[in-house]
C-alpha cells in the first residue's frame, strides 16, 4: 500500500526564485478590484482613435476563417513589411507585439549569468524576460529625462555584455534622441554585442528620429509594432528587423502558430493605409498639445514627447506623484507613471478622445489638492508640492 503525497509543481530552480508577478497591473484588474469601470482609460498608452477602417474590415472577414491556424511563416505581412521598409522578408521577423520578440530574443541570446545593459526605469517587460533565462541586468540611471547612450555604452564595455536595451523614443518619459546620436551609438558599440533598439513610438515622432541603420547591420536588431500608430494593441502584432541569420534564428524558438489569422490580415491592411496613419498622427499630436495644456493649467509641467502620451512633472518626488496617481484612478480615470526615481516624480497620461481629456481635466485638480494637502505639513519651505522650481528645470533638460 502506498501512501499519496501532496503533488507540487515542478519547476526549475531558476523559476521558483522568480517572484510570481507581471511587469504592468491591467486596467481590467483594477476595474474588477473596484467594482466599477473607469471612465478614461488613459494608462496603456493604446490608440483610442482605434485601427483603419479597413484593418477592422479585413479582421472582421478573417474572423469568418478562424477555423484555420494562421499561416506560420506570416509569408504575406513579412513580404509587405519587408517592401515598407526596402529590404528582403529575410531581415524580417514577426511576432506577438515586441513583447514576444523580446521573450524569443532573450532565450536566443542570453544564458544565465550573462550580463545585459539597460537604463533604470525603462521598459520593465524586457527586464522580465531577461530576469526569467537568468540573465543578469545591469541598470544604469537616465541622464535628465532621457535615456543615456554613453552610460550605456560604458557599462556594456564593463559588464561585456551579450545585449544593450534602448527604446528611441522613451516610454515612460516620452523623450526622444535624433536617429543621428543612435547611429553614433551603434558604432560604438562594444565587441560582440547587440543593441536592441525598441522603435514602438517611432511612427508618432518627429522626422529624423529613425536611425537609419541597415537591415543586415549584424550589431543592430530593431523591434516595431503595430500597437502604438496603427492602433492595434489588441492584436499583438510586432515585428523585428535584422540581420538575416539572427531573423533565421527566431525560427529556432518562436511559436509558429503565435499570430492568428485576424492578426496577420489585419497588420496587412493597416500598413496598406498610411492615411489612416497620418490622421491618427495629427489626432495624436493635437491631443499632446492639450494634455499641455492641462498640465500647465494646474501647475505641473508637460515634457516634451515624441510619443502618444505626456509625461507630466508633478514637481514633489514619488510619493506625491503617486498620491495624484491614486487620486485620478479614485477619480476614475486610469493614469500610470515612471516606477524610478527621480522619474517617479511624474505621471504618465495616454493621448485620448476630446470626452477622455475633458475627464481627466476634471479629475485632475481633485486629485492634485488631496495630494498637496496631505503634503503640505511636510514642507519646510511652505511651497506646496507640484509648485516648486524642480519641475520647471526638468522640462529644460537638453533633448539628446
């Protein structure tokens, strides 16, 4: 007679030392934790102005097809990408948001113990997948509101690190470097490492933000996305560009049947409708300016952003930035912000509809006055916190 004993999962040591977590809290659960929905939901940095028109026609066709497995060479969309980018479908990777390519990257790259190089608060789902094969993550800080090339630099030369994370422009600050400081950066670059340049926000930047670095430049891969401009974030359709043998390799790990039929008919149309794009360009760029707008009405300040949010000074530290944070979202309007200092000082609000940023403008100044009146005691000075002359300065910090 045997005796049952109680089953535990087997994981590897590597896993079981991982914290069971995920790198962003989704509004829907915090939706369910309240009880009620928010009214704006402006924290995921999506695109409320939604995909083409005929992106939504050419899914809602697909979706009659869902009984069929998606074609797992993404054939069609690697072509039309390759042809969007003058380059061969060879340079050309696709996969389930740059979320997934990271994760197929990191396993293809990196083993445990290996040293990878990013910036302090920057993109944490990298960090995650780096975290989960064992990598080791070396952080190094942002100068003024911009991630720094050269420190990053350094560090990859100390650490000989197997890869270098930057994202032109920055999430979550919204600052951006000319594409001619990333080319520099790329010449740079130490000995057998590779720079992971995250491009998710390029389409909303200014001209000559994209570096112009060749496709089958080995030391460069670069990751977009159909999420940010093309207004697809439900979709989960990213892709890479790179050097042909490095883009052969993703064949070794990826899920070949990731991407889903509607998925990939969808990608397809929307990059067929650059005018789509350049209206939700314009819709991105005049919401910015009234985000501005707000902010500067309430005593923050709005920095400077190459992307589809702004990033708003609060001029405290973290604490209090994270008082108006809770405010909003009590408020009901979902809001994020940087999770380091002395970035934390600010929030973080997603460009939305005229109904969306009328709500927030209406949350805000109740959420700043709890917020300043829970500080106000601690304040030698007597200057309230969201007043001061720390936000100002910020906002001046040299643009790369």
């Amino acid at each position: 007679m045997t005796t049952a004993r109680p089953t535990t999962a087997r994981l590897t040591p590597l896993v079981a030392s991982l914290p069971a977590t995920v790198p962003f809290v989704g509004p829907e659960t915090q939706e369910r934790a309240r009880g009620r929905r928010f009214v704006a939901r402006l924290g995921a940095n999506e695109s409320v102005f939604g995909p083409s028109p005929r992106a939504i026609e050419a899914m809602a066709a697909a979706a009659r097809e869902a009984w069929m497995y998606g074609d797992p060479e993404n054939h069609d969309l690697r072509a039309a990408l390759a042809a969007h980018h003058g380059t061969s479908p060879a340079h050309v990777a696709v996969g389930e948001g740059i979320d997934g390519l990271l994760g197929y990257l990191v396993r293809m790259t990196v083993s445990p113990g290996d040293a990878v190089v990013t910036s302090e608060g920057a993109y944490p789902t990298f960090n995650f997948h780096v975290a989960g094969f064992g990598g080791a993550l070396h952080k190094v800080p942002y100068l003024g509101d911009h991630e720094d090339p050269g420190a990053l630099l350094d560090r990859a030369a100390l650490t000989g690190a197997r890869l270098v994370y930057i994202a032109n422009p920055d999430n979550p600050m919204g600052s951006h470097h000319p594409g001619a400081a990333i080319e520099r950066m790329v010449e740079r670059l130490p000995e057998g490492c590779l720079l992971i340049l995250d491009e998710a926000y390029v389409e909303l930047a200014p001209e000559g933000t994209a570096a112009s670095v060749a496709p089958d430049d080995p030391r460069v891969i670069r990751m977009r996305t159909f999420s940010k401009g093309y207004g697809m974030a439900g979709a989960r359709v990213g892709y890479a560009i790179g050097a042909a043998p490095l883009i052969a390799a993703f064949d070794r790990v990826r899920n070949h049947f990731g991407m889903t039929r509607m998925a990939q008919a969808g990608a397809l149309a929307a990059l067929a409708d650059q005018d789509w794009l350049a209206e939700v360009q314009a819709r991105v760029a005049a919401a910015r300016g009234e985000l501005a707008r707000i902010a500067r009405a309430n005593g923050l300040v709005p920095l400077p952003s190459a992307t589809n949010f702004v990033t708003m000074d609060c001029g405290a530290d973290g604490a209090f930035a994270r008082a108006v944070l809770a405010g909003l979202v009590a408020r009901d309007v979902f809001v994020r912000m940087p999770f380091a200092p002395p970035q934390d000082r600010c929030i973080r609000v997603s460009c939305g509809t005229a109904a969306d940023l009328a709500a927030f403008a209406a949350a805000l100044p109740g959420a700043l006055d709890e917020a300043r009146g829970s500080a106000a005691g601690a304040s030698p000075s007597g200057e309230l916190p969201g007043q001061g002359r720390r936000g100002r300065v910020s906002a001046k910090q040299p643009r790369g």
